[in-house]
C-alpha cells in the first residue's frame, strides 16, 4: 500500500467528519467523571452563509476544545443559530423588493411563513458549513432562538423584570430607521461624518424689524421648532431672552429661551429646539415644558401641522423645497460648507429619524454595577486586557435599554391589554380574562423584543433553564467566551448582566475577543459590499485545513489583520509538507514507535526530541493563554524547518540502511506531533494516523503526548547539533553570497577548543558533503596565514571557511552585517517576551529559562560579529 502522491482534502474530510459522528466523539456526558470544559457557540445570524468573521471564530474555539478533549476533558461545545430579528426581516423585505412588493401587501401571516422557511434555508446550510470546517459542536443540543423551550426563558426573563419594576414603557426620543419601519437602539446605530452645509436661517422677532439668525444642519425639521436657544452667558443675546420670534414658513410664535446646553461658537450661538425630532432638544423641551410638534413620520415623510405644500414630502425632498421658499423670502442668510454628523442603521444603512415613540424600555443602572464588578474583581478576564476599559466605559454610562422593535419576526413582547379598562398586564402566557375587570377582550403587544434581549439569556437559556437541569449543574459557567470586539457592548456586557440577574453566576470565566478581519486594502470584509472572501470557496480550493491553519497562523491578539485570498497558500503548503513528510515515513516503515526505548540513537535524534518537548511545553502555554499565532508559528518552525529542513533530511541514509533508530524516532515524534497538531489540523491528521495506525479511534483519543525521555548527558550533546546545522546554514549563505558553484569544494578551519565538536563534525563528515560539498579541519595555524575566507561564529568557536579566488570583501560585510540585523530582530523578539509583565506571570519556568539562554547567546553573537566588522 503507498499513500497518495498529491494531498485530496476533499477525498478526506466528509468521511473522518462522518467518523467522528458515528463515534459521537461531540456528545458531551454531564455524568462523567472527567473535568469539564464548555463553550457556548456565538450562534450565527441566519441572515445567509458564514463569512470568514465566522470561520476565524469557529476555528479558534474548535481547537479549544479538541485540545481539551486531547487533554482528557469531557467538553460541551454548544451550538445554535440567532433568529436576528431585524437582520432577517431586513433580508427578506429585500427579496420582496426584488417582487415589487412590501410587507405591508403580503401581510403579516405570509411573512413570518417566508421568515421560517428562510431559518430551515440557512439552518442546514449554516449547520453543513460548521461541519465542513470541522467544528466538532455536540449537535444533540442544538438550539435556535426562538425554539419554544427558549422562547419561554425570554418570556419568562421579560415578566420577570417587569414585575421587579425594571421594564417600563415610556414616551421617548428613539432611533427610528425609515427603511426597516423600527425603533434600533442606540448600539445598532453607525455613527459617520459626512460632506455637509451649515444653513444659516433670518428667525423674525415678533413686533421688530430685527431677527436672529440660526445655524442649523437640518432645516426640514425647523417646521416642528417650539424655541430657539442661546447661551445665558452669550452677551450678544442677553437682551432677547424671554421674547418671541416668527418660525418661518409655519409663521408661529417661538420664544426665545436660555440654557447653557448651546455651544457659544457653533454657527451664530443661536440654534433652533425641535424637541420631537433630536434628542438633545428632547431633554430641553422636557426642562422648559415647550410643545413637541411632530412634522415626520415613521416613513420619514412631512406630516400635519406642517403647511400643507409640505405634506407627503420625503423629508429631503422637503429640505430642498424649504431652503427654496427661505431663498425666496430672503430669509437664507448664508450657507457653508459643514462635516455634518449623521447616524445610520447599521442594517441598510439608512439615515436614522429621531422621532418621539412610546417603548418598552429595561433600566440598566442596578444591572449594570454587578456586571462591573465581576471584571474589575477579576472573575471575569478580557483577552486581550485592554477590551476590559471598553466593557466598563460602556457599562458605566449606559443608558436604559429600548426594548421594542416594530417588527413581525421575533419575540412578541408578553404584554396584554384589556380593551375595556385599558389594564396593561406582563404574562408569560397569554390571559384568559383581566386580572382588574375579569373582561375576555384582551389584545396583546403588537412589538417584538430587540434580538439582543434573547441572545443575552443564550448561555443559561441553552442549558435549560429555568429548570435545575444537569447541563446547568456541571457545564455552568462556561469557560470561555470566544467573540467579535463589535458585540461587547450588544451581546456580552449584556450576557454577564443577564446570568447574573437570573443565574447568580458569571456565564463565562474568559472572554477572547479575536481580531477583525480585513481586505488587503486594510477595508472591513463584507459579503454586501463584494469585499469579503467566502470561506467555503477556500474549502473548496484549499481544504479546511488549510483554512483553519492559515486563519490561526494570523491571529495575533491585534485589533485587526489583513487577509487575501493568497494568503491561504501559507496552509495549503503546510498541510502538503505534512502530506509529503507521511509518504515519506510510510514509504520505510509504518509500524509504531517507541522513542524511549531505542537504543542507538544518535545526536540528532536527541536534538529532535529535545526540541519537540520544547514545542509540548510551549503549546499547552500558547493554547491556554490564547496565544493563536504563536501556536501555529511554533508548529509550523518545527515542523518545517527544524523536523523536514533538518532531520529528515539528515536522516536519509539512515532510512536507506533501514536503521531502527532512525525510523522509530523519526515516527514517534511524527505521531506526537500529529496529536498535538490535530486541533488546528484535524482533517489531515486524523487521515494520517489511521494510514500508519489500523485503529477504529481517532487521534484525539491518544491524549496530549508526554515529554520524550532525553538522559542529561544527552542534553549536554544536543548543541552539537546545532553546531552543524549553523555551520551547514551558513556555508549554504556564502556559497550564495560569493556565487560558488555547488561542484566546487570547499574547506574550512574550525578553530575551538572543544574537541567533541571536531570529533562529532568528523563522524558527519559525510552529511557535510552532501549538504553543503566542505569539508571540516582542525584550525593549526596562525590566521594570518589564512587568506580569503569568511568567517563563521558559532557557540562554541569560529570557523573561517576558504573561498579562494570568490572571496569579495565588500560582500563578506555585508553578510555579515544582514546576519547582524537578523539577530537583532530576534534579539529585540526574546527581549519583548522578557519585559512582558504579562509573559512572565503566565510562563513556565521552563519557557523563561530557554528566553534566558537564547538571549545570552544571540548577545555572545552579535558581540563577536561586531568584533569581525
């Protein structure tokens, strides 16, 4: 039997994905007695397919918990899809769109049978995509927003808080997009500066040939004004506050009105109070008790009381015909040029209309202060730190939350009203009668909730409860929280509030937030602008492997990284390297191997399974503290420049003599580096291992390797190694460097005093060679003797290597200049780690010790290559 000459992911990873269910490797077993591990899946909106945002995520938990299952742990990775109350309905008004119909012409009944068949579209492709990428969720428990079982917790969590007095409904200014016919919040509004005017509008004084001039950069809500504003410290206006002004075009008295609220400097210190139409004019309306005139509607068109040649207008069409008939009336005093502030939906973009509405709305103050407190204390940890100042900021000055969405699909707010006493009742289920007048003419709330009040309960409401079940008992709280920093606010500030509220507890004890994923233009990916990539495409081109490798090999802890679609070649040749490094391996010798009790190893095999325990030790530091990037750079060096570049290659012979030693550790560190490389890999490790093991179980099963045995006089060995290949390395360099055919040979003088480096550089004599053509003497002479060489420093002496007739001084410089500068670089690296207050409190000693040691001897380095410059 061989092993396929070219890498097939999609040949393989149907069928181990499949094997991995028929095992039922993702149930998770609450009476098992092993440590448990959890994570709640950020359920996915079922607005359409999985964007490369979701498969990032997805595959830095899906290592998380394939590492714990290696590691022993029973895991409940759970997961689930949002019904995403506004983005879906925004989804499908689109498609209606394209039939030349509304919402409002097919009716509420026909909708909501649209927005079900919308959620099974998306919730088998979203549920197909997991599994292409190998996420290995427990699909027994899947769970949807708005199943029943969790649409009775939002029910229950609403009465709850209103029965406490914490849900109120209130007449307020609130974010009304004319598009999706809603109230959003004020987190669902995109706030952006856009190329503007400032128009400079003649307000009359009553009884006077004088007036005030007003700045305003909207001047289609000036027909509900109800004041104009000064500053009371504003000299200029001190003498006409109390007095009245024509509003024009409505021909209306206004008064004129003091509040130090008014910027001095913008535009004239003048400006005009509409308080049904901008939130701040809401709060000074409220103060001063003025009228609240509405002139806009919900479709953002000019409603009565406005003059009736406005009426129906579209509120910017309006702002044309106004600032027209101003000009006309000789009433425009000016116009500039103005960066104008304006808010948009974060759904379709469109500019947001403050308008005065009667909502539900959540007090946020007691909720917001244990939520505080479970960070600051440090039961809750941000990774990385600095998203905790955002998470506090926010939560500090929080305001109360609007609940209700004008909407048809989502959770119907549980609140009923009698008819015929007009009692407003909160019930999990609906009345039968009034609980004031006994009456059965009851008609219920016709708003639905903000989607984020059910995705806050997701953590607790997944497990079941209210009951006291056992996924509650032994999977609560979560571990870790793996997300987007744009949701801190939406989702997780209001998760931790939720389950502390409701639970007592904390929902997770870590939250990761990943970074954002950009175009190569450094522009946010998005599928509705056609900049985004498609992770199934990279699937289908590349392998999820290859995917999810090259995803975590560029995930640094920043706040964003670029990606393109080349990018992904990093894993593909990964995953072809590890292919190719199998048929190799297998073409020898495919039984198992036992690193310890081989006798007759030689340095490099020590030197090898010294440095995989030094990537084992690492790995479990790099995973558990988030470490993405560092992870997949730490296996990959290993596996491809120090196991392939290095010892396979050294190794080649010995494979030919069929020597023991060679085949068995060359397969066992194999073995042990296909488990610890199966949560980031899992699809080309899985078909791996069952090609040199004929077991019916996975990978994961065999459990996190132990540390290959290295007797301490063997570690004491182990530079020599290293020796060769620097020697190897650098020969390599100055062939290049000085442009010296390969058939010529070359000899060098190594000049130590260690003589086990010259005995060990004489048994390999023949790997230098083959290698690199050079033989190795012994340095007798006086260097001055010596003419045209370059010199190699290595540990433990240096070498200077003949070059005869190549030799160019200028160029000898330069290498060693560029060796230099490579040295400082990684000098500055190991210097980063150890000045990192963080680093140092998490790393083993171990890890501290090698930092240590790497630095001393890089400085040795860069001393003596100074000293031959």
């Amino acid at each position: 039997m061989e092993i396929k000459k070219v890498y097939e992911p999609k040949a393989i990873e149907k069928k181990w994905y499949q094997f991995w269910e028929e095992k039922k490797y993702y149930l998770a077993n609450p009476l098992s007695e092993k440590p448990k591990f959890s994570i709640v899946i950020p359920p996915p909106n079922i607005t359409g397919p999985l964007h490369i945002g979701h498969a990032l995520n997805n595959t830095i938990q899906d290592i998380l918990c394939r590492y714990k299952r290696l590691a022993g742990y029973e895991v409940l990775w759970l997961p689930g899809i949002d019904h995403a109350s506004i983005a879906t309905h925004s989804q499908i008004e689109k498609e209606l769109k394209k039939e030349g119909k509304t919402r409002f012409d097919i009716g509420k009944e026909e909708f909501l049978k649209r927005a079900w068949a919308w959620k099974e579209k998306y919730h088998q492709l979203i549920v197909s995509q997991l599994k292409g990428l190998g996420c290995l969720c427990d699909w027994s428990r899947f769970r949807f927003t708005m199943d029943d079982d969790y649409s009775y917790v939002v029910r229950y969590a609403f009465v709850y808080y209103y029965k406490k007095g914490w849900i109120y409904r209130d007449l307020r200014i609130i974010n009304w997009c004319p598009n999706c016919h809603t109230a959003i919040s004020d987190l669902e509004v995109k706030h952006r500066e856009v190329d503007g005017f400032l128009w400079y509008i003649k307000y009359p004084l009553k009884d006077s040939s004088h007036y005030l001039v007003v700045a305003t950069t909207r001047p289609e809500t000036m027909l509900g004004d109800t004041a104009v504003m000064v500053n009371p410290n504003d000299e200029r206006y001190k003498d006409f506050v109390g007095k009245k002004v024509i509003l024009p075009l409505q021909e209306r008295e206004i008064p004129v009105i003091a509040d130090e609220m008014v910027d001095i400097n913008f535009g004239t210190g003048v400006v005009k109070v509409t308080p049904a139409h901008d939130p701040n004019d809401f709060i000074i309306g409220k103060k001063y008790n003025l009228e609240f005139v509405k002139v806009i509607d919900e479709d953002g068109k000019i409603i009565s009381p406005a003059k009736e040649k406005y009426v129906g207008l579209d509120r910017f069409i309006a702002r044309k015909k106004i600032l027209e008939d101003l000009t006309a009336l000789g009433l425009l005093a000016k116009v500039e040029n103005y960066k104008v502030p304006v808010g948009v939906c974060a759904r379709c973009e469109t500019i947001i209309e403050p308008l005065i509405s009667k909502q539900w709305f959540l007090k946020m103050k007691e909720l917001a202060k244990p939520a505080m407190e479970v960070v600051e204390k440090g039961e809750i940890k941000f990774v990385p730190k600095r998203w905790e100042k955002v998470y506090l900021d926010w939560l500090a000055n929080v305001r109360d939350w609007c609940l209700s969405r004008q909407l048809w699909w989502g959770h119907p707010i549980p609140v009923y009203y009698c008819q015929d006493c007009d009692e407003i009742m909160a019930s999990i289920t609906k009345p039968e009668s009034c609980e004031k007048c006994g009456s059965q003419n009851i008609k219920e709330d016709e708003d639905v909730l903000d989607t984020w009040f059910s995705s806050a309960l997701w953590p607790f409401a997944t497990m079941g409860f209210p009951k006291k079940t056992k996924e509650l008992a032994v999977f609560y709280p979560t571990d870790v929280l793996v997300t987007d920093p744009d949701i801190i606010f939406l989702w997780v500030a209001r998760m931790v509030f939720s389950s502390l509220e409701f639970v007592g507890k904390i929902p997770f004890k870590y939250v990761y937030i990943h970074s954002t994923v950009l175009n190569e233009k450094g522009e946010r990916m998005s599928r509705t602008k056609g900049i985004g990539i498609d992770p199934q495409e990279i699937i289908d081109e590349y392998g999820a492997d290859a995917l999810r490798f090259t995803l975590t090999y560029l995930e640094t802890q920043s706040q964003s990284f670029r990606l393109s679609r080349e990018r992904f070649i990093i894993g593909r040749n990964f995953a072809n390297k590890i292919w190719n490094a199998g048929r190799l391996l297998f073409s020898y010798y495919q039984q198992k191997a036992d690193f310890n009790n081989l006798a007759e190893k030689k340095i490099y095999d020590y030197w090898i399974g010294e440095l995989f325990n030094q990537l084992l030790s690492k790995y479990d530091f790099f995973i558990k503290n988030y470490y993405f990037s560092l992870l997949a750079q730490a296996l990959y060096t290993f596996f491809w420049n120090n196991y392939c570049d290095w010892y396979l290659e050294f190794n080649k012979e010995r494979f030919k003599n069929k020597e023991r030693a060679a085949l068995e550790t060359s397969l066992a560190v194999f073995y042990n580096f296909l488990k610890i490389l199966h949560p980031v890999m899992p699809f080309i490790t899985e078909e791996l291992w069952h090609l040199f093991n004929k077991e019916d179980v996975s990978i994961m099963e065999k459990g996190i390797p132990e540390p290959l045995v290295i007797p301490d006089d063997k570690k004491k060995e182990i530079y020599l190694c290293e020796e060769l290949i620097a020697l190897i390395r650098n020969i390599r360099n100055i062939r290049a460097n000085f442009g010296i055919p390969k058939d010529i040979g070359l000899k060098g003088y190594l000049k130590t005093d260690n003589e086990q480096l010259h005995l060990f550089l004489k048994e390999e004599k023949e790997i230098l060679k083959k290698m690199v053509n050079a033989e190795i003497l012994p340095f007798i002479k006086e260097k001055k003797e010596l003419k045209n060489f370059a010199t190699i420093i290595l540990k433990t002496g240096d070498l200077y290597l003949v070059v005869d007739e190549f030799f160019d001084l200028s160029k000898e410089k330069k290498r060693l200049a560029k060796e230099i500068s490579e040295l400082e670089k990684i000098l500055s690296e190991i210097l980063e780690n150890l000045n990192n207050e963080e680093f140092l409190t998490k790393a083993k000693k171990e890890i501290i010790e090698e930092e240590l040691k790497k630095k001393a001897e890089v400085e040795n380095r860069l001393k003596r290559l100074k000293e031959l410059i």
